[in-house]
C-alpha cells in the first residue's frame, strides 16, 4: 500500500508533455542569442515568442522559434521528466530571391533542450547554426553559429 501511495505521488509531481505546450515568451534580461559569424560575433536580447505543440513522430515540435526568421521551423522533441531535448533538426527556405538567384537559409540542430523550473522554462541551445547560401548555385555560404541562453514564462 504504500508502495502504491509513493509511486502516486511522485507520477503527480512528475511534469507531462502537455506542461511544455504552449506560448512561451522569453524573460528579456534573462534571455540572449548571440550569433558567431566570420565576420564577428554579437550578442543581443532574445525577443519573440517559443510556441511548442505537441508532435505526431516525437512527443513536441517547435512551432515557432524566436531565433529563427522562419516562424515555422518545425524541431522535433522528446520529452524525459522536466526536460525537452532536441533529436532532430534541419528547416531550409527561401529567404530571399534576386538577380542571382535564390538565398536559402538553413537551420540545423544538434542539441536544442527545454528544461521546466517551476512555471519557467529555461532553453539551452549551444548546437545550432544558420547557413545562408546565395549565388545561382548556392556558391557563396555563410554559416553562423546560435548560442541560445534563457528564462521564459508561459503565456
């Protein structure tokens, strides 16, 4: 019986995957992106909002990205106890088209998580990274490193 009683509580306390789904909007003076390109990097405030829902072929998917300029990059999640961890990740798009051709951006993931604290949602991102490729065949590409840090309260 008390066995039973325990594992009540501590299923009760464990968050769900519906703790996650949501608009999230980031803390800004707890919140940064900083972008590491050749040219140099900086540094500003996350702004924006996180909406993640949940996934059809893993437990989340982001539905919107603040540090994306595709609102609709689409990264899948799987969810264990408190924390969102990223298991896959590629969104290409045109960003822009010209005399040249097209620009297509991508963004690759390789370690995205989300981790619930209470009624906050801290992000970690140190494996993302945007390549922007322009030219008729895509011969001039620049790729820049996305370190994402930060607090956000559900909406």
């Amino acid at each position: 019986m008390r066995f039973v009683l325990a594992l009540a509580l501590v299923s009760a306390c464990a968050p769900s995957v519906d703790d996650f789904v949501g608009d999230w909007q980031p803390i800004a003076d707890r919140s940064t992106i900083t972008r590491e390109c050749p040219s140099g990097a900086t540094t500003t405030p996350l702004e924006g909002n996180l909406r993640l829902d949940h996934g059809t072929e893993s437990d989340l998917v982001t539905v919107q990205l603040p540090w994306v300029d595709k609102p609709t990059c689409a990264i899948k999640l799987d969810v264990m106890d408190d924390m969102a961890r990223a298991t896959s990740g590629n969104c290409t798009w045109i960003a822009a088209q010209n005399s040249s051709g097209m620009i297509l951006q991508t963004v690759s993931v390789t370690q995205l998580v989300f981790v619930l604290d209470g009624d906050e949602l801290v992000i970690t991102n140190t494996g993302m990274s945007v390549s922007t490729a322009s030219g008729s065949f895509g011969d001039s590409v620049t790729t820049c490193r996305l370190v994402v840090a930060g607090v956000a309260r559900a909406l």
